[in-house]
C-alpha cells in the first residue's frame, strides 16, 4: 500500500534497501567503525527516513546508520515513512538533505549532476550551470568542478573514485588536479592555441597528469604557473615565447613547470612585479613629511634598500 503521509516505524534493517540515487557513493571504513561503535553503545537515536516501494523501504536518510544496523544484527531500527518520490525528486531530495552536513566527493556529486542535467533536460528545463545549482542547493562552483569532473576521460573518473575510498590523508589523485590541469589548458586554448597544435586535449591532460603521478610536478598549484606562461603578453612578451616552452612541456616528460616558467616568463613577471611594488612604496614614501618623521627601523630598511637599487642599476657609492 502506499504511503500516503509521512509517519514513524519500526523497521527490520533487511526490509530496507539502499538508494540508487544517492549522491554519497563513498563510505570510509574509519568512519563507519567510529559510527558503528556508537551505534552499539547508545543505539540509534536518529531516525532513518525512508520511502516504500513494493515490498521494501528505500533510504533517503541515514544510509550509514543503516550499514551499522546490518552489522550488528540488530532486529529493528526507527524510520520516518514519507511518500514515494519521482527520480528527479529523489535526487533533489537527497541533495538537500545531505549537502548541508558533509563534504560529498565531488565524483559522487558529478555522477548524481548528470543524472539531473539529464533529467531536466527531459522535462524541457534549463541544465546551465546555475540552474543545476539552484535546484541541487550546491554552490555555483562546486556543481562547475563537478561538470568538469564529467569532462574527464572514464579511465581518469575511475581512477578519482577508487582514490576517494581512501583515507582523506592517503588519497594523492584528487579532483583538484583536474581543476588545474584543465584549467590550464583553457588557458592555453584562450591565448596560444597555436601552441597545441596537432596535440589533442587528452595528449595534454594526460602529459600534465603523468607529471604529477611521477613527482615532475610536487603541487597541483602549479599548473597555474602554466596559465602565465600562456599570458605571456600580459608581462610584456610575444607569445610567441610561450609556444615552444609548452609544447615541450607536453612532450618532454621530465620538463618541470618550474622549469618551464623560469626559461620563459618569470624574468618578465618578476620585473613587473618590482616595478609595482617601487611605485606603491614610492607613493607611500611621498607621504612621510620628511626625515624627523622616519623611525630607526624604517631608516635602516630603506637604506638597505638604496643599496640594492644601487646595485641594479650599477651606481657606485
């Protein structure tokens, strides 16, 4: 019969089933033993939520407490009975729910956001970006990682999931690496597309990738440092600079981003950064009335600073 409203039962854990549409696909054994050792001091407190379909229950809240429930072969456990939802309002459901009191994966996440793009999409509804925000309740930029994340070859998507059922400190392949890395390469794309010519997108992200899996690249930062190199005309350098420094980047395995930044674009972004800070320091010099006004500190920084402007401009004292 269904559930017409929702209301409090006792229900056997084996009548229960879990929900095909959670976005938390990831349950961490560390974290399950700290819950199931609760669980079997104090019981459960907090009632699961859950809907009837046919002969079993379906859980829309409380999938952890339900795992201990099976491990401890406890005979019942408390849950609210509400009203079969449809597809996409079982996934909206359990995204408004769950999203305000754990860190999901973001795979998990994008897994779920192209089943609701989908969705919408059936139904004639905007899937923009912001409109999957809207009606998930995630911030505008996670659900865009989280699009990004859809982008990625199935080989790499496996690869983020099996990492996400590690320990947090264990895991070395993150999402964040495949923030970087792409957007480095739309960087590229933006400013010098002639740079990856002949080499297609999965050529580079791999590349990049491998760099970092080798140890190549220590920080996932610094990919960023690619993006300036791709800028290069914002310090002041022809692009056509930056175009041989990438395309090595992506073919020479043991090139360091480091390494690439430094032959092509540092000098130029380290003088514009001195020429910045000289004019902000000379405007708040301009300030100071005059030398009665100075402090001992301040007068012994700016005299070693006279000396090394000496020094680069080749004046003799």
């Amino acid at each position: 019969m269904r559930v017409s409203e929702s209301h409090l039962q006792q229900i056997h854990p084996d009548e229960i089933r879990p929900n095909p549409d959670n976005p938390r696909l990831i349950f961490r054994e560390q974290e399950m033993n700290q819950l199931l050792e609760s669980i079997r001091e104090v019981g459960i407190r907090v009632p699961i939520t859950v809907y009837q379909d046919a002969k079993h229950f379906y859980l829309v809240d409380g999938e952890r407490r339900w795992r201990c429930a099976r491990k401890l072969n406890l005979a019942e456990m408390p849950a609210i009975v509400q009203p079969k939802p449809s597809r996409l309002e079982n996934i909206l459901m359990m995204f408004n729910i769950h999203n305000v009191r754990v860190d999901w994966d973001l795979i998990a996440i994008a897994y779920k956001i192209a089943d609701v793009r989908r969705l919408l999409g059936k139904e004639g509804k905007r899937t923009a970006p912001r409109d999957l925000a809207v009606v998930t309740g995630l911030p505008l930029p996670t659900v865009r990682r989280a699009l990004m994340l859809l982008e990625l070859p199935k080989r790499y998507q496996d690869a983020l999931f099996a990492e996400a059922g590690k320990p947090k400190e264990e895991q070395r392949i993150k999402p964040d690496l495949f923030v970087e890395i792409y957007k480095s390469l739309r960087v590229i794309e933006r400013y010098v597309p002639e740079a990856l010519e002949g080499i297609h997108n999965e050529d580079y992200v791999e590349a990049m990738v491998e760099k970092y899996k080798s140890g190549i690249v220590g920080n996932v930062v610094d990919y960023r440092e690619v993006s300036r190199i791709a800028r290069a005309e914002r310090a002041g350098i022809n692009s056509e600079v930056a175009r041989p420094i990438l395309r090595r980047l992506v073919r020479d395995p043991k090139y360091r981003v480091r390494e690439a930044y430094e032959d092509s674009v540092k000098y130029a972004y380290d003088q514009r950064d001195i020429a910045s800070r000289a004019q902000s320091l000379a405007e708040q010099l301009a300030e100071v009335p005059g030398p009665r006004d100075v402090s001992d500190d301040v007068r012994e920084a700016l005299r070693a600073l006279r000396a090394e402007i000496d020094r680069v401009l080749g004046r003799r004292r």
